[in-house]
C-alpha cells in the first residue's frame, strides 16, 4: 500500500513511525459506514484492506464472537481445539483441498508456505530448494516473505535477502518454461491469483491452468497466495476457482475473520503431508476465539448469498465507474479498470497518493497501491446502492484530480 501524502499525515507519537495515517480517528461503523471522533461520516470502499467481509457491527457475527470470548478465547496448541477442525473441515470442503494449518496473518500464512516449499524440496532431495516468485508480488514484511515480494521499496533496507526465489514476470508462461529449463532445483511456484499490493493484476486464466499442468509435468507445487482475493472476494469461494484448476498450497487471512487476525494455509494432497511435528508451530494461531470468527463468517457468508452478491454488486461499482469516468478512460487520463467481483483497481496515468485523503474528505475511504491504482475492496455486504454512491464519491474526486495540472 502506498502511504497517504506526508502533507496531510501526523504520526501517533508513542507508536513506531511506520505508517502514514491520516488525521482521522475512526470511531464506531455500521454495516459499510464508518463515523470518526468528530462525528463525521464514510463510507468504506477500503474495508479494513479486504478484511471487513460482513462489515462493521454485523448483527449475526456480533453476538456469535460475544458469545466465544466469554467461553473461551485462548487455550493454546498443548490441546485439541474442536473450533480449529470444524474450521479447517469448512475451508477443505469449500476449496477441494485436504488440510490446514491456523496462524494470525497472511505474513505467517506465506512464512509457513514457503517453509512447505523447501521442505517438499528436501523431501525430494533437493539440497537448495528455489522457488519461483513474481515481479510486482506482495507476500508479507517478514524477512523471507519480504524476499519474495517483487518491490523494491518493501525491500530497500533489508537485505540480505533470503536466497532461493526465481523472478518471473506475470502472465508469461514462456518465462516459467526458461526457469525450468534452466533452474533445476525448483520446487515451487507462489504467485497471488490477483495481485493486490501490486495494482489488482489480475492472473489470467490461461496462465493458471498452464501453470497448473507445468506445475504437474515438473512435480512442483502450486502456491496461490488469497490472502487478498480469497474468501469470496471476487465472487467465488477463491478466485483461481474461476480458472477450474486447484492449488497444492493456498495462503489466506485478511476476510477469513471477518476483522478478528487469523491467517490459513490450506494444503491439497501433495503438500498436507509435509510438515511433521516439530516443523512449525504458534502461540496464537488457531485459537477459539479466531476460528470462531472464521467459522461464523464463512456460515453467515453462505446463510447470506454473499459470493453470488459479491459478483453481483461488484458488476454495479464497476458498471457505475465505467460510466462516471467514460471520458476520461477515453482521453487516457484513466488508463483501466480492472479486477474482479468487489476487486477492483482504478489505474490513472499519472500517481495519485493524494486521493486517499482526498477521497476521505469526500466521506470515503479508498486506498491507492502501486503509486497510480485507486483500490476499492469494500465490505462484501455492500448493496447496490452502496456502490453506486462509492462511484458518486470518487467520480467528481478523480476528475478534478486529473484536470489539475
Ligand atoms: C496477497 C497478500 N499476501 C500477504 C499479505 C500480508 O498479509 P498481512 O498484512 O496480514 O501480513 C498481504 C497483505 O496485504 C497480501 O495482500
């Protein structure tokens, strides 16, 4: 994510410097509406950056987390946690694959993944396991998944970074042939199905299914990092669900808990084997208080229609932003938009950081990645009239933005 202009942030001053954050103290939301200390109100085109799947205050979520935290919160891994396999049964179902492992982030979700790649390495005696990565990838600000991130900016600082990642453009299937022609040591592919962080780009669907068959031809795994376009984003349970094809491993977090931290990797059959005990582990990850809110929110999702919604309202916002800025996608002043569902980049032709706190003053929080791409990834509640309002907001906020000089 991009920060918002230095001109308009102020730093929190007992926290660490490590955000730009706007002047605005959110205070209390409803549904897809936000309110801040001064009363003021948003709407939330942003969503907690695609975390807020039912939105804010949800009726049915509310009281079922209520109910967990006075039960039981934390136990710790020492235990069988029923609430970790009820989950772990619920994602299995819902992808096609056979197994998960709980954490609290899509960082760990990733770390973990990574740490499954080299193992199957090894396991098939592959002393200095590699693994293909992307240009333009966000995967977590660890000092491995950071490595596998294709920007230099996360990067910057850092190094050295973790050795063993191969980077491919996306989209280019000729370009994962050379590595493997030339790379004999791979074990792996990790790539987003829609990059998030990297301006909602979108893999095609051509380009997965080819992954998936050089994946199977080489004996490698398949990683699809949903992190962000999981959880019924884009319509669908998954997003490469709409390519036909399944992963070996699929990192997720972000809309799983509907705002509570958890984080999944959720593994098919070549990978649930893998690790063995003793090979990872966590303090926090899948506690009952977490799965809880997983299990609840993949429930209430399905109770509500929300993916065939999510599809749907997705197609509005786009519609009424394809309409709002026809002109200007025709002079070029926006280059494209693109993505899926409730997934959706703005592409301008020139950097627009300055519209997160712009589009704020016009009551609406958005956030812009990759420099020059307004991301929408609202709650998947939003109605139809929602959307049509986001596109009301930001409209007038991207014209008078690209006519400025
Ligand atoms: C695709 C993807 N993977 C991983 C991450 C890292 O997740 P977290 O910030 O929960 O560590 C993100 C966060 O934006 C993401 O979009």
């Amino acid at each position: 994510m991009n920060a918002p202009d230095p001109a308009v942030t102020r730093p929190m001053p007992h926290t660490l410097n490590t955000y730009g954050r706007l002047p605005v103290a959110l205070a209390y939301g409803r549904g897809c509406w936000l309110w801040d200390t001064e009363g003021r109100r948003y709407l939330d085109g942003l969503g907690g950056i695609a975390v807020n799947t039912l939105g804010h205050g949800h009726p049915k979520l509310v009281p079922a987390l209520q109910d967990q935290v006075a039960k039981l919160i934390h136990t710790s891994n020492y235990y069988e946690v029923p609430l970790q396999e009820q989950l772990a049964a619920k994602l299995c179902e819902l992808s096609g694959l056979s197994g998960a492992f709980f954490c609290n982030s899509g960082l760990e979700a990733n770390e973990g993944a990574l740490k499954i790649a080299r193992k199957y390495g090894h396991d098939k005696g592959i002393e200095r396991p590699e693994i293909i990565v992307y240009e333009r990838a966000f995967h977590g600000r660890s000092i491995a998944t950071l490595s596998a991130t294709g920007n230099p900016k996360v990067q910057k600082g850092f190094e050295p970074l973790v050795e063993g990642f191969v980077r491919v453009p996306l989209n280019d299937l000729a370009a994962v042939e050379r590595v493997a022609a030339s790379t004999p040591n791979v074990c792996a592919v990790v790539l987003e199905t829609i990059q998030g962080e990297g301006g909602v780009n979108p893999a095609r669907t051509e380009y997965l299914q080819g992954l998936r068959r050089i994946c199977d031809e080489r004996g490698w795994l398949l990683m699809l990092d949903e992190v962000q376009c999981g959880i019924g984003r884009t319509g669908k349970w998954f997003a490469h669900q709409w390519a036909g094809i399944q992963p070996d491993v699929m990192p997720l977090a972000k809309g799983l808990g509907s705002g509570v931290p958890v984080g999944a990797i959720v593994c098919g059959p070549k990978a649930v084997n893998v690790l063995g005990p003793g090979n990872h582990g966590t303090t926090f990850g899948g506690n009952p208080l977490a799965m809880r809110a997983g299990v609840e929110t993949l429930r209430i999702m399905e109770e509500d229609g929300l993916l065939a919604h999510a599809a749907e309202v997705g197609a509005v916002l786009r519609g009424a932003l394809e309409q709002g800025l026809a002109a200007e996608l025709a002079s070029g002043g926006v280059k494209e938009i693109r993505g899926a569902g409730l997934m959706l980049g703005v592409e301008l032709a020139k950097p627009c950081g300055v519209l997160v706190a712009r589009c704020a003053e016009a009551g609406l929080m958005i956030s812009v990645t990759a420099d020059t791409v307004v991301r929408i990834v609202p709650p998947l509640i939003l109605s139809a009239d929602e959307a049509r309002e986001i596109a009301a907001r930001l409209v007038p906020v991207v014209k008078t933005f690209l006519a400025e000089a």
